[in-house]
C-alpha cells in the first residue's frame, strides 16, 4: 500500500486511488491471497493506455501481466487495467479511471482525493448489501427451477453420445449455475439474506449444513460415465430438497412432475431405453 500510494502522490497526473473488490468489504475474511483491487483515477488517460513499460518502471517487474483492453473481445469504455503477479506472490489489479468515479454501491475504499471531493470522487456511501444474496421474485424461482431440470436432457444425451467436454460444459455452466442459485437462497431462507456467500459460492461451506455440503461436494465428478451419472443425481436430490425449502419459505409452487418428468428422461438414457 505505501508504494502504491507513493506512486500515486509522486505523478500530479494521478488525482486519486480508490481500493475496492475483497479489501474494501470488512465482511469478506482477509488472507494473503487478496488481490488489490486499486483504482488511479488520472487527467490524462493516454501516458497509462497500454504501457507496461510505465508500470513496470513503478511497480517493478511480474511473473505475469494481463492488460483485458488489449486482448480480443476488450471493450473499448476509455479505461485500462493491468492484472500483475509480482515475484513475491502480491497480486495488483491496476486500473486507470479517466471518467468521474460513479458509486454504485460496491465496497469501495478513498485512499487519496488530491481534489478533496471536488475531482473524480463524488461522497462515497458504499452499500453493505451489494453482495448480499437477493430474494428471488416467483419467477426467478420457477425459471431457475425449470431451467435446471431442462438442461438436465442434453446432459443425459451428452454421456450416451459420450461426448465429455459437452457434459462438463452444461452440467458445470448450466445446471450447476441454477444449483448454485437454490443454494443462495436456501441459506438467505435459513440464515437471513443479509450476508453473501462470494463469487460462485465459495463459502457455502461456512453457510451450509454439513449434511448438505457433503452432498454439494459430491455433485463433481470424474470423467467416466459412472462418476458423472453418481454426480448427476447428486445434484438432482441436493436441489429438489432445497427447492422444496425454498418454495415452503415463499409460498411459492413447486412443480413436482417437472422433476419427476426428468428424472424419468435420465433413467432411459441411463438404461439405454430410448
């Protein structure tokens, strides 16, 4: 933090430094893994467009760097990031802002306002529940479930046909997407929506009975059929039994033939009877 800072009052181009992501949120447990998320916001954007040279001449030099503006698929939005891993393992996800800074409500720390509020930072009031898992709507509800139990087909046509890299795809995409919602809300029924279980849920763990996280654990797989088809039907029992919570929760319907409609699918393309 002192380099960053040091960097940042010794250039009149760089007009503050936001830090946001995982530091900036007191509720996220810290760990020497944490990325710095951090933010110089400047007056001239064209001496820090593409220019590792630069960087590295401040920072020194990485064991990588990514720069996502100048990669295919970048979005042309005027600002620029370099993504570094440093020797000592120190992860700096370096971004130029040239725009004023808009608040929208993520954890976001000031670290230095050279403009005292009157430049790129307007009064930040960052909201703790940005990341908190959100009630679902009836309709999130029937399309997450209906969606998890219709992917479930190509899964099962996927390993007859075994085509592997097509299984993993809409099992750990598609339906582990919608498992993974169920899950949110499930613990936002049982402990109250005012936390967050992280990016893709890695703190299910912490929030989840043990029970359960055993069997979310067992909905990954190996790569021969008979592994995939065990986590296939893990993963159907873990979400019916947390889509039944949820529904009673909310008064929402469940719809019962759905499930019991595709599970009937998969056991003939298990058993070869189509």
């Amino acid at each position: 933090m002192d380099l960053i800072l040091s960097v940042a009052n010794a250039d009149e181009r760089i007009r503050g430094v936001l830090l946001a992501g995982s530091r900036a949120d007191s509720s996220i447990p810290k760990d020497i893994y944490q990325d710095y998320d951090i933010g110089f916001a400047v007056t001239d954007m064209k001496p820090f467009y593409n220019n590792p040279e630069w960087v590295e001449e401040q920072f020194g030099k990485t064991l990588i760097t990514q720069m996502p503006e100048a990669m295919r698929g970048a979005e042309d939005d005027g600002n620029f990031i370099y993504l570094m891993i440093f020797p000592d393992g120190v992860r700096i996800d370096l971004s130029f802002i040239y725009d004023k800074y808009i608040d929208d409500g993520e954890p976001v720390t000031v670290l230095l306002d050279k403009d005292k509020g009157n430049g790129f930072f307007p009064p930040i009031t960052p909201d703790k529940a940005f990341w908190h898992i959100k009630p679902p709507t009836s309709l999130d509800y029937y399309s997450c479930c209906n969606n998890f139990w219709w992917c479930l087909n190509n899964v099962a046509k996927g390993i007859a046909r075994d085509e592997l890299s097509y299984v993993m795809s809409m099992l750990n995409n598609c339906n582990r997407s919608e498992l993974h919602d169920m899950i949110n809300w499930y613990i936002g029924t049982s402990k109250g929506f005012g936390l967050s279980t992280g990016k893709d849920g890695r703190f299910f763990r912490k929030h989840l009975p043990l029970d359960l996280y055993a069997l979310y654990t067992t909905t990954y797989s190996g790569s021969n059929h008979k592994d995939i088809w065990a986590a296939v039907y893990a993963m159907c029992d873990l979400f019916g039994t947390l889509a039944l919570f949820v529904a009673a929760h909310f008064g929402f319907e469940y719809r019962q033939s759905e499930e019991d409609g595709i599970r009937k699918y998969l056991k003939m393309v298990k058993d070869n009877e189509l």
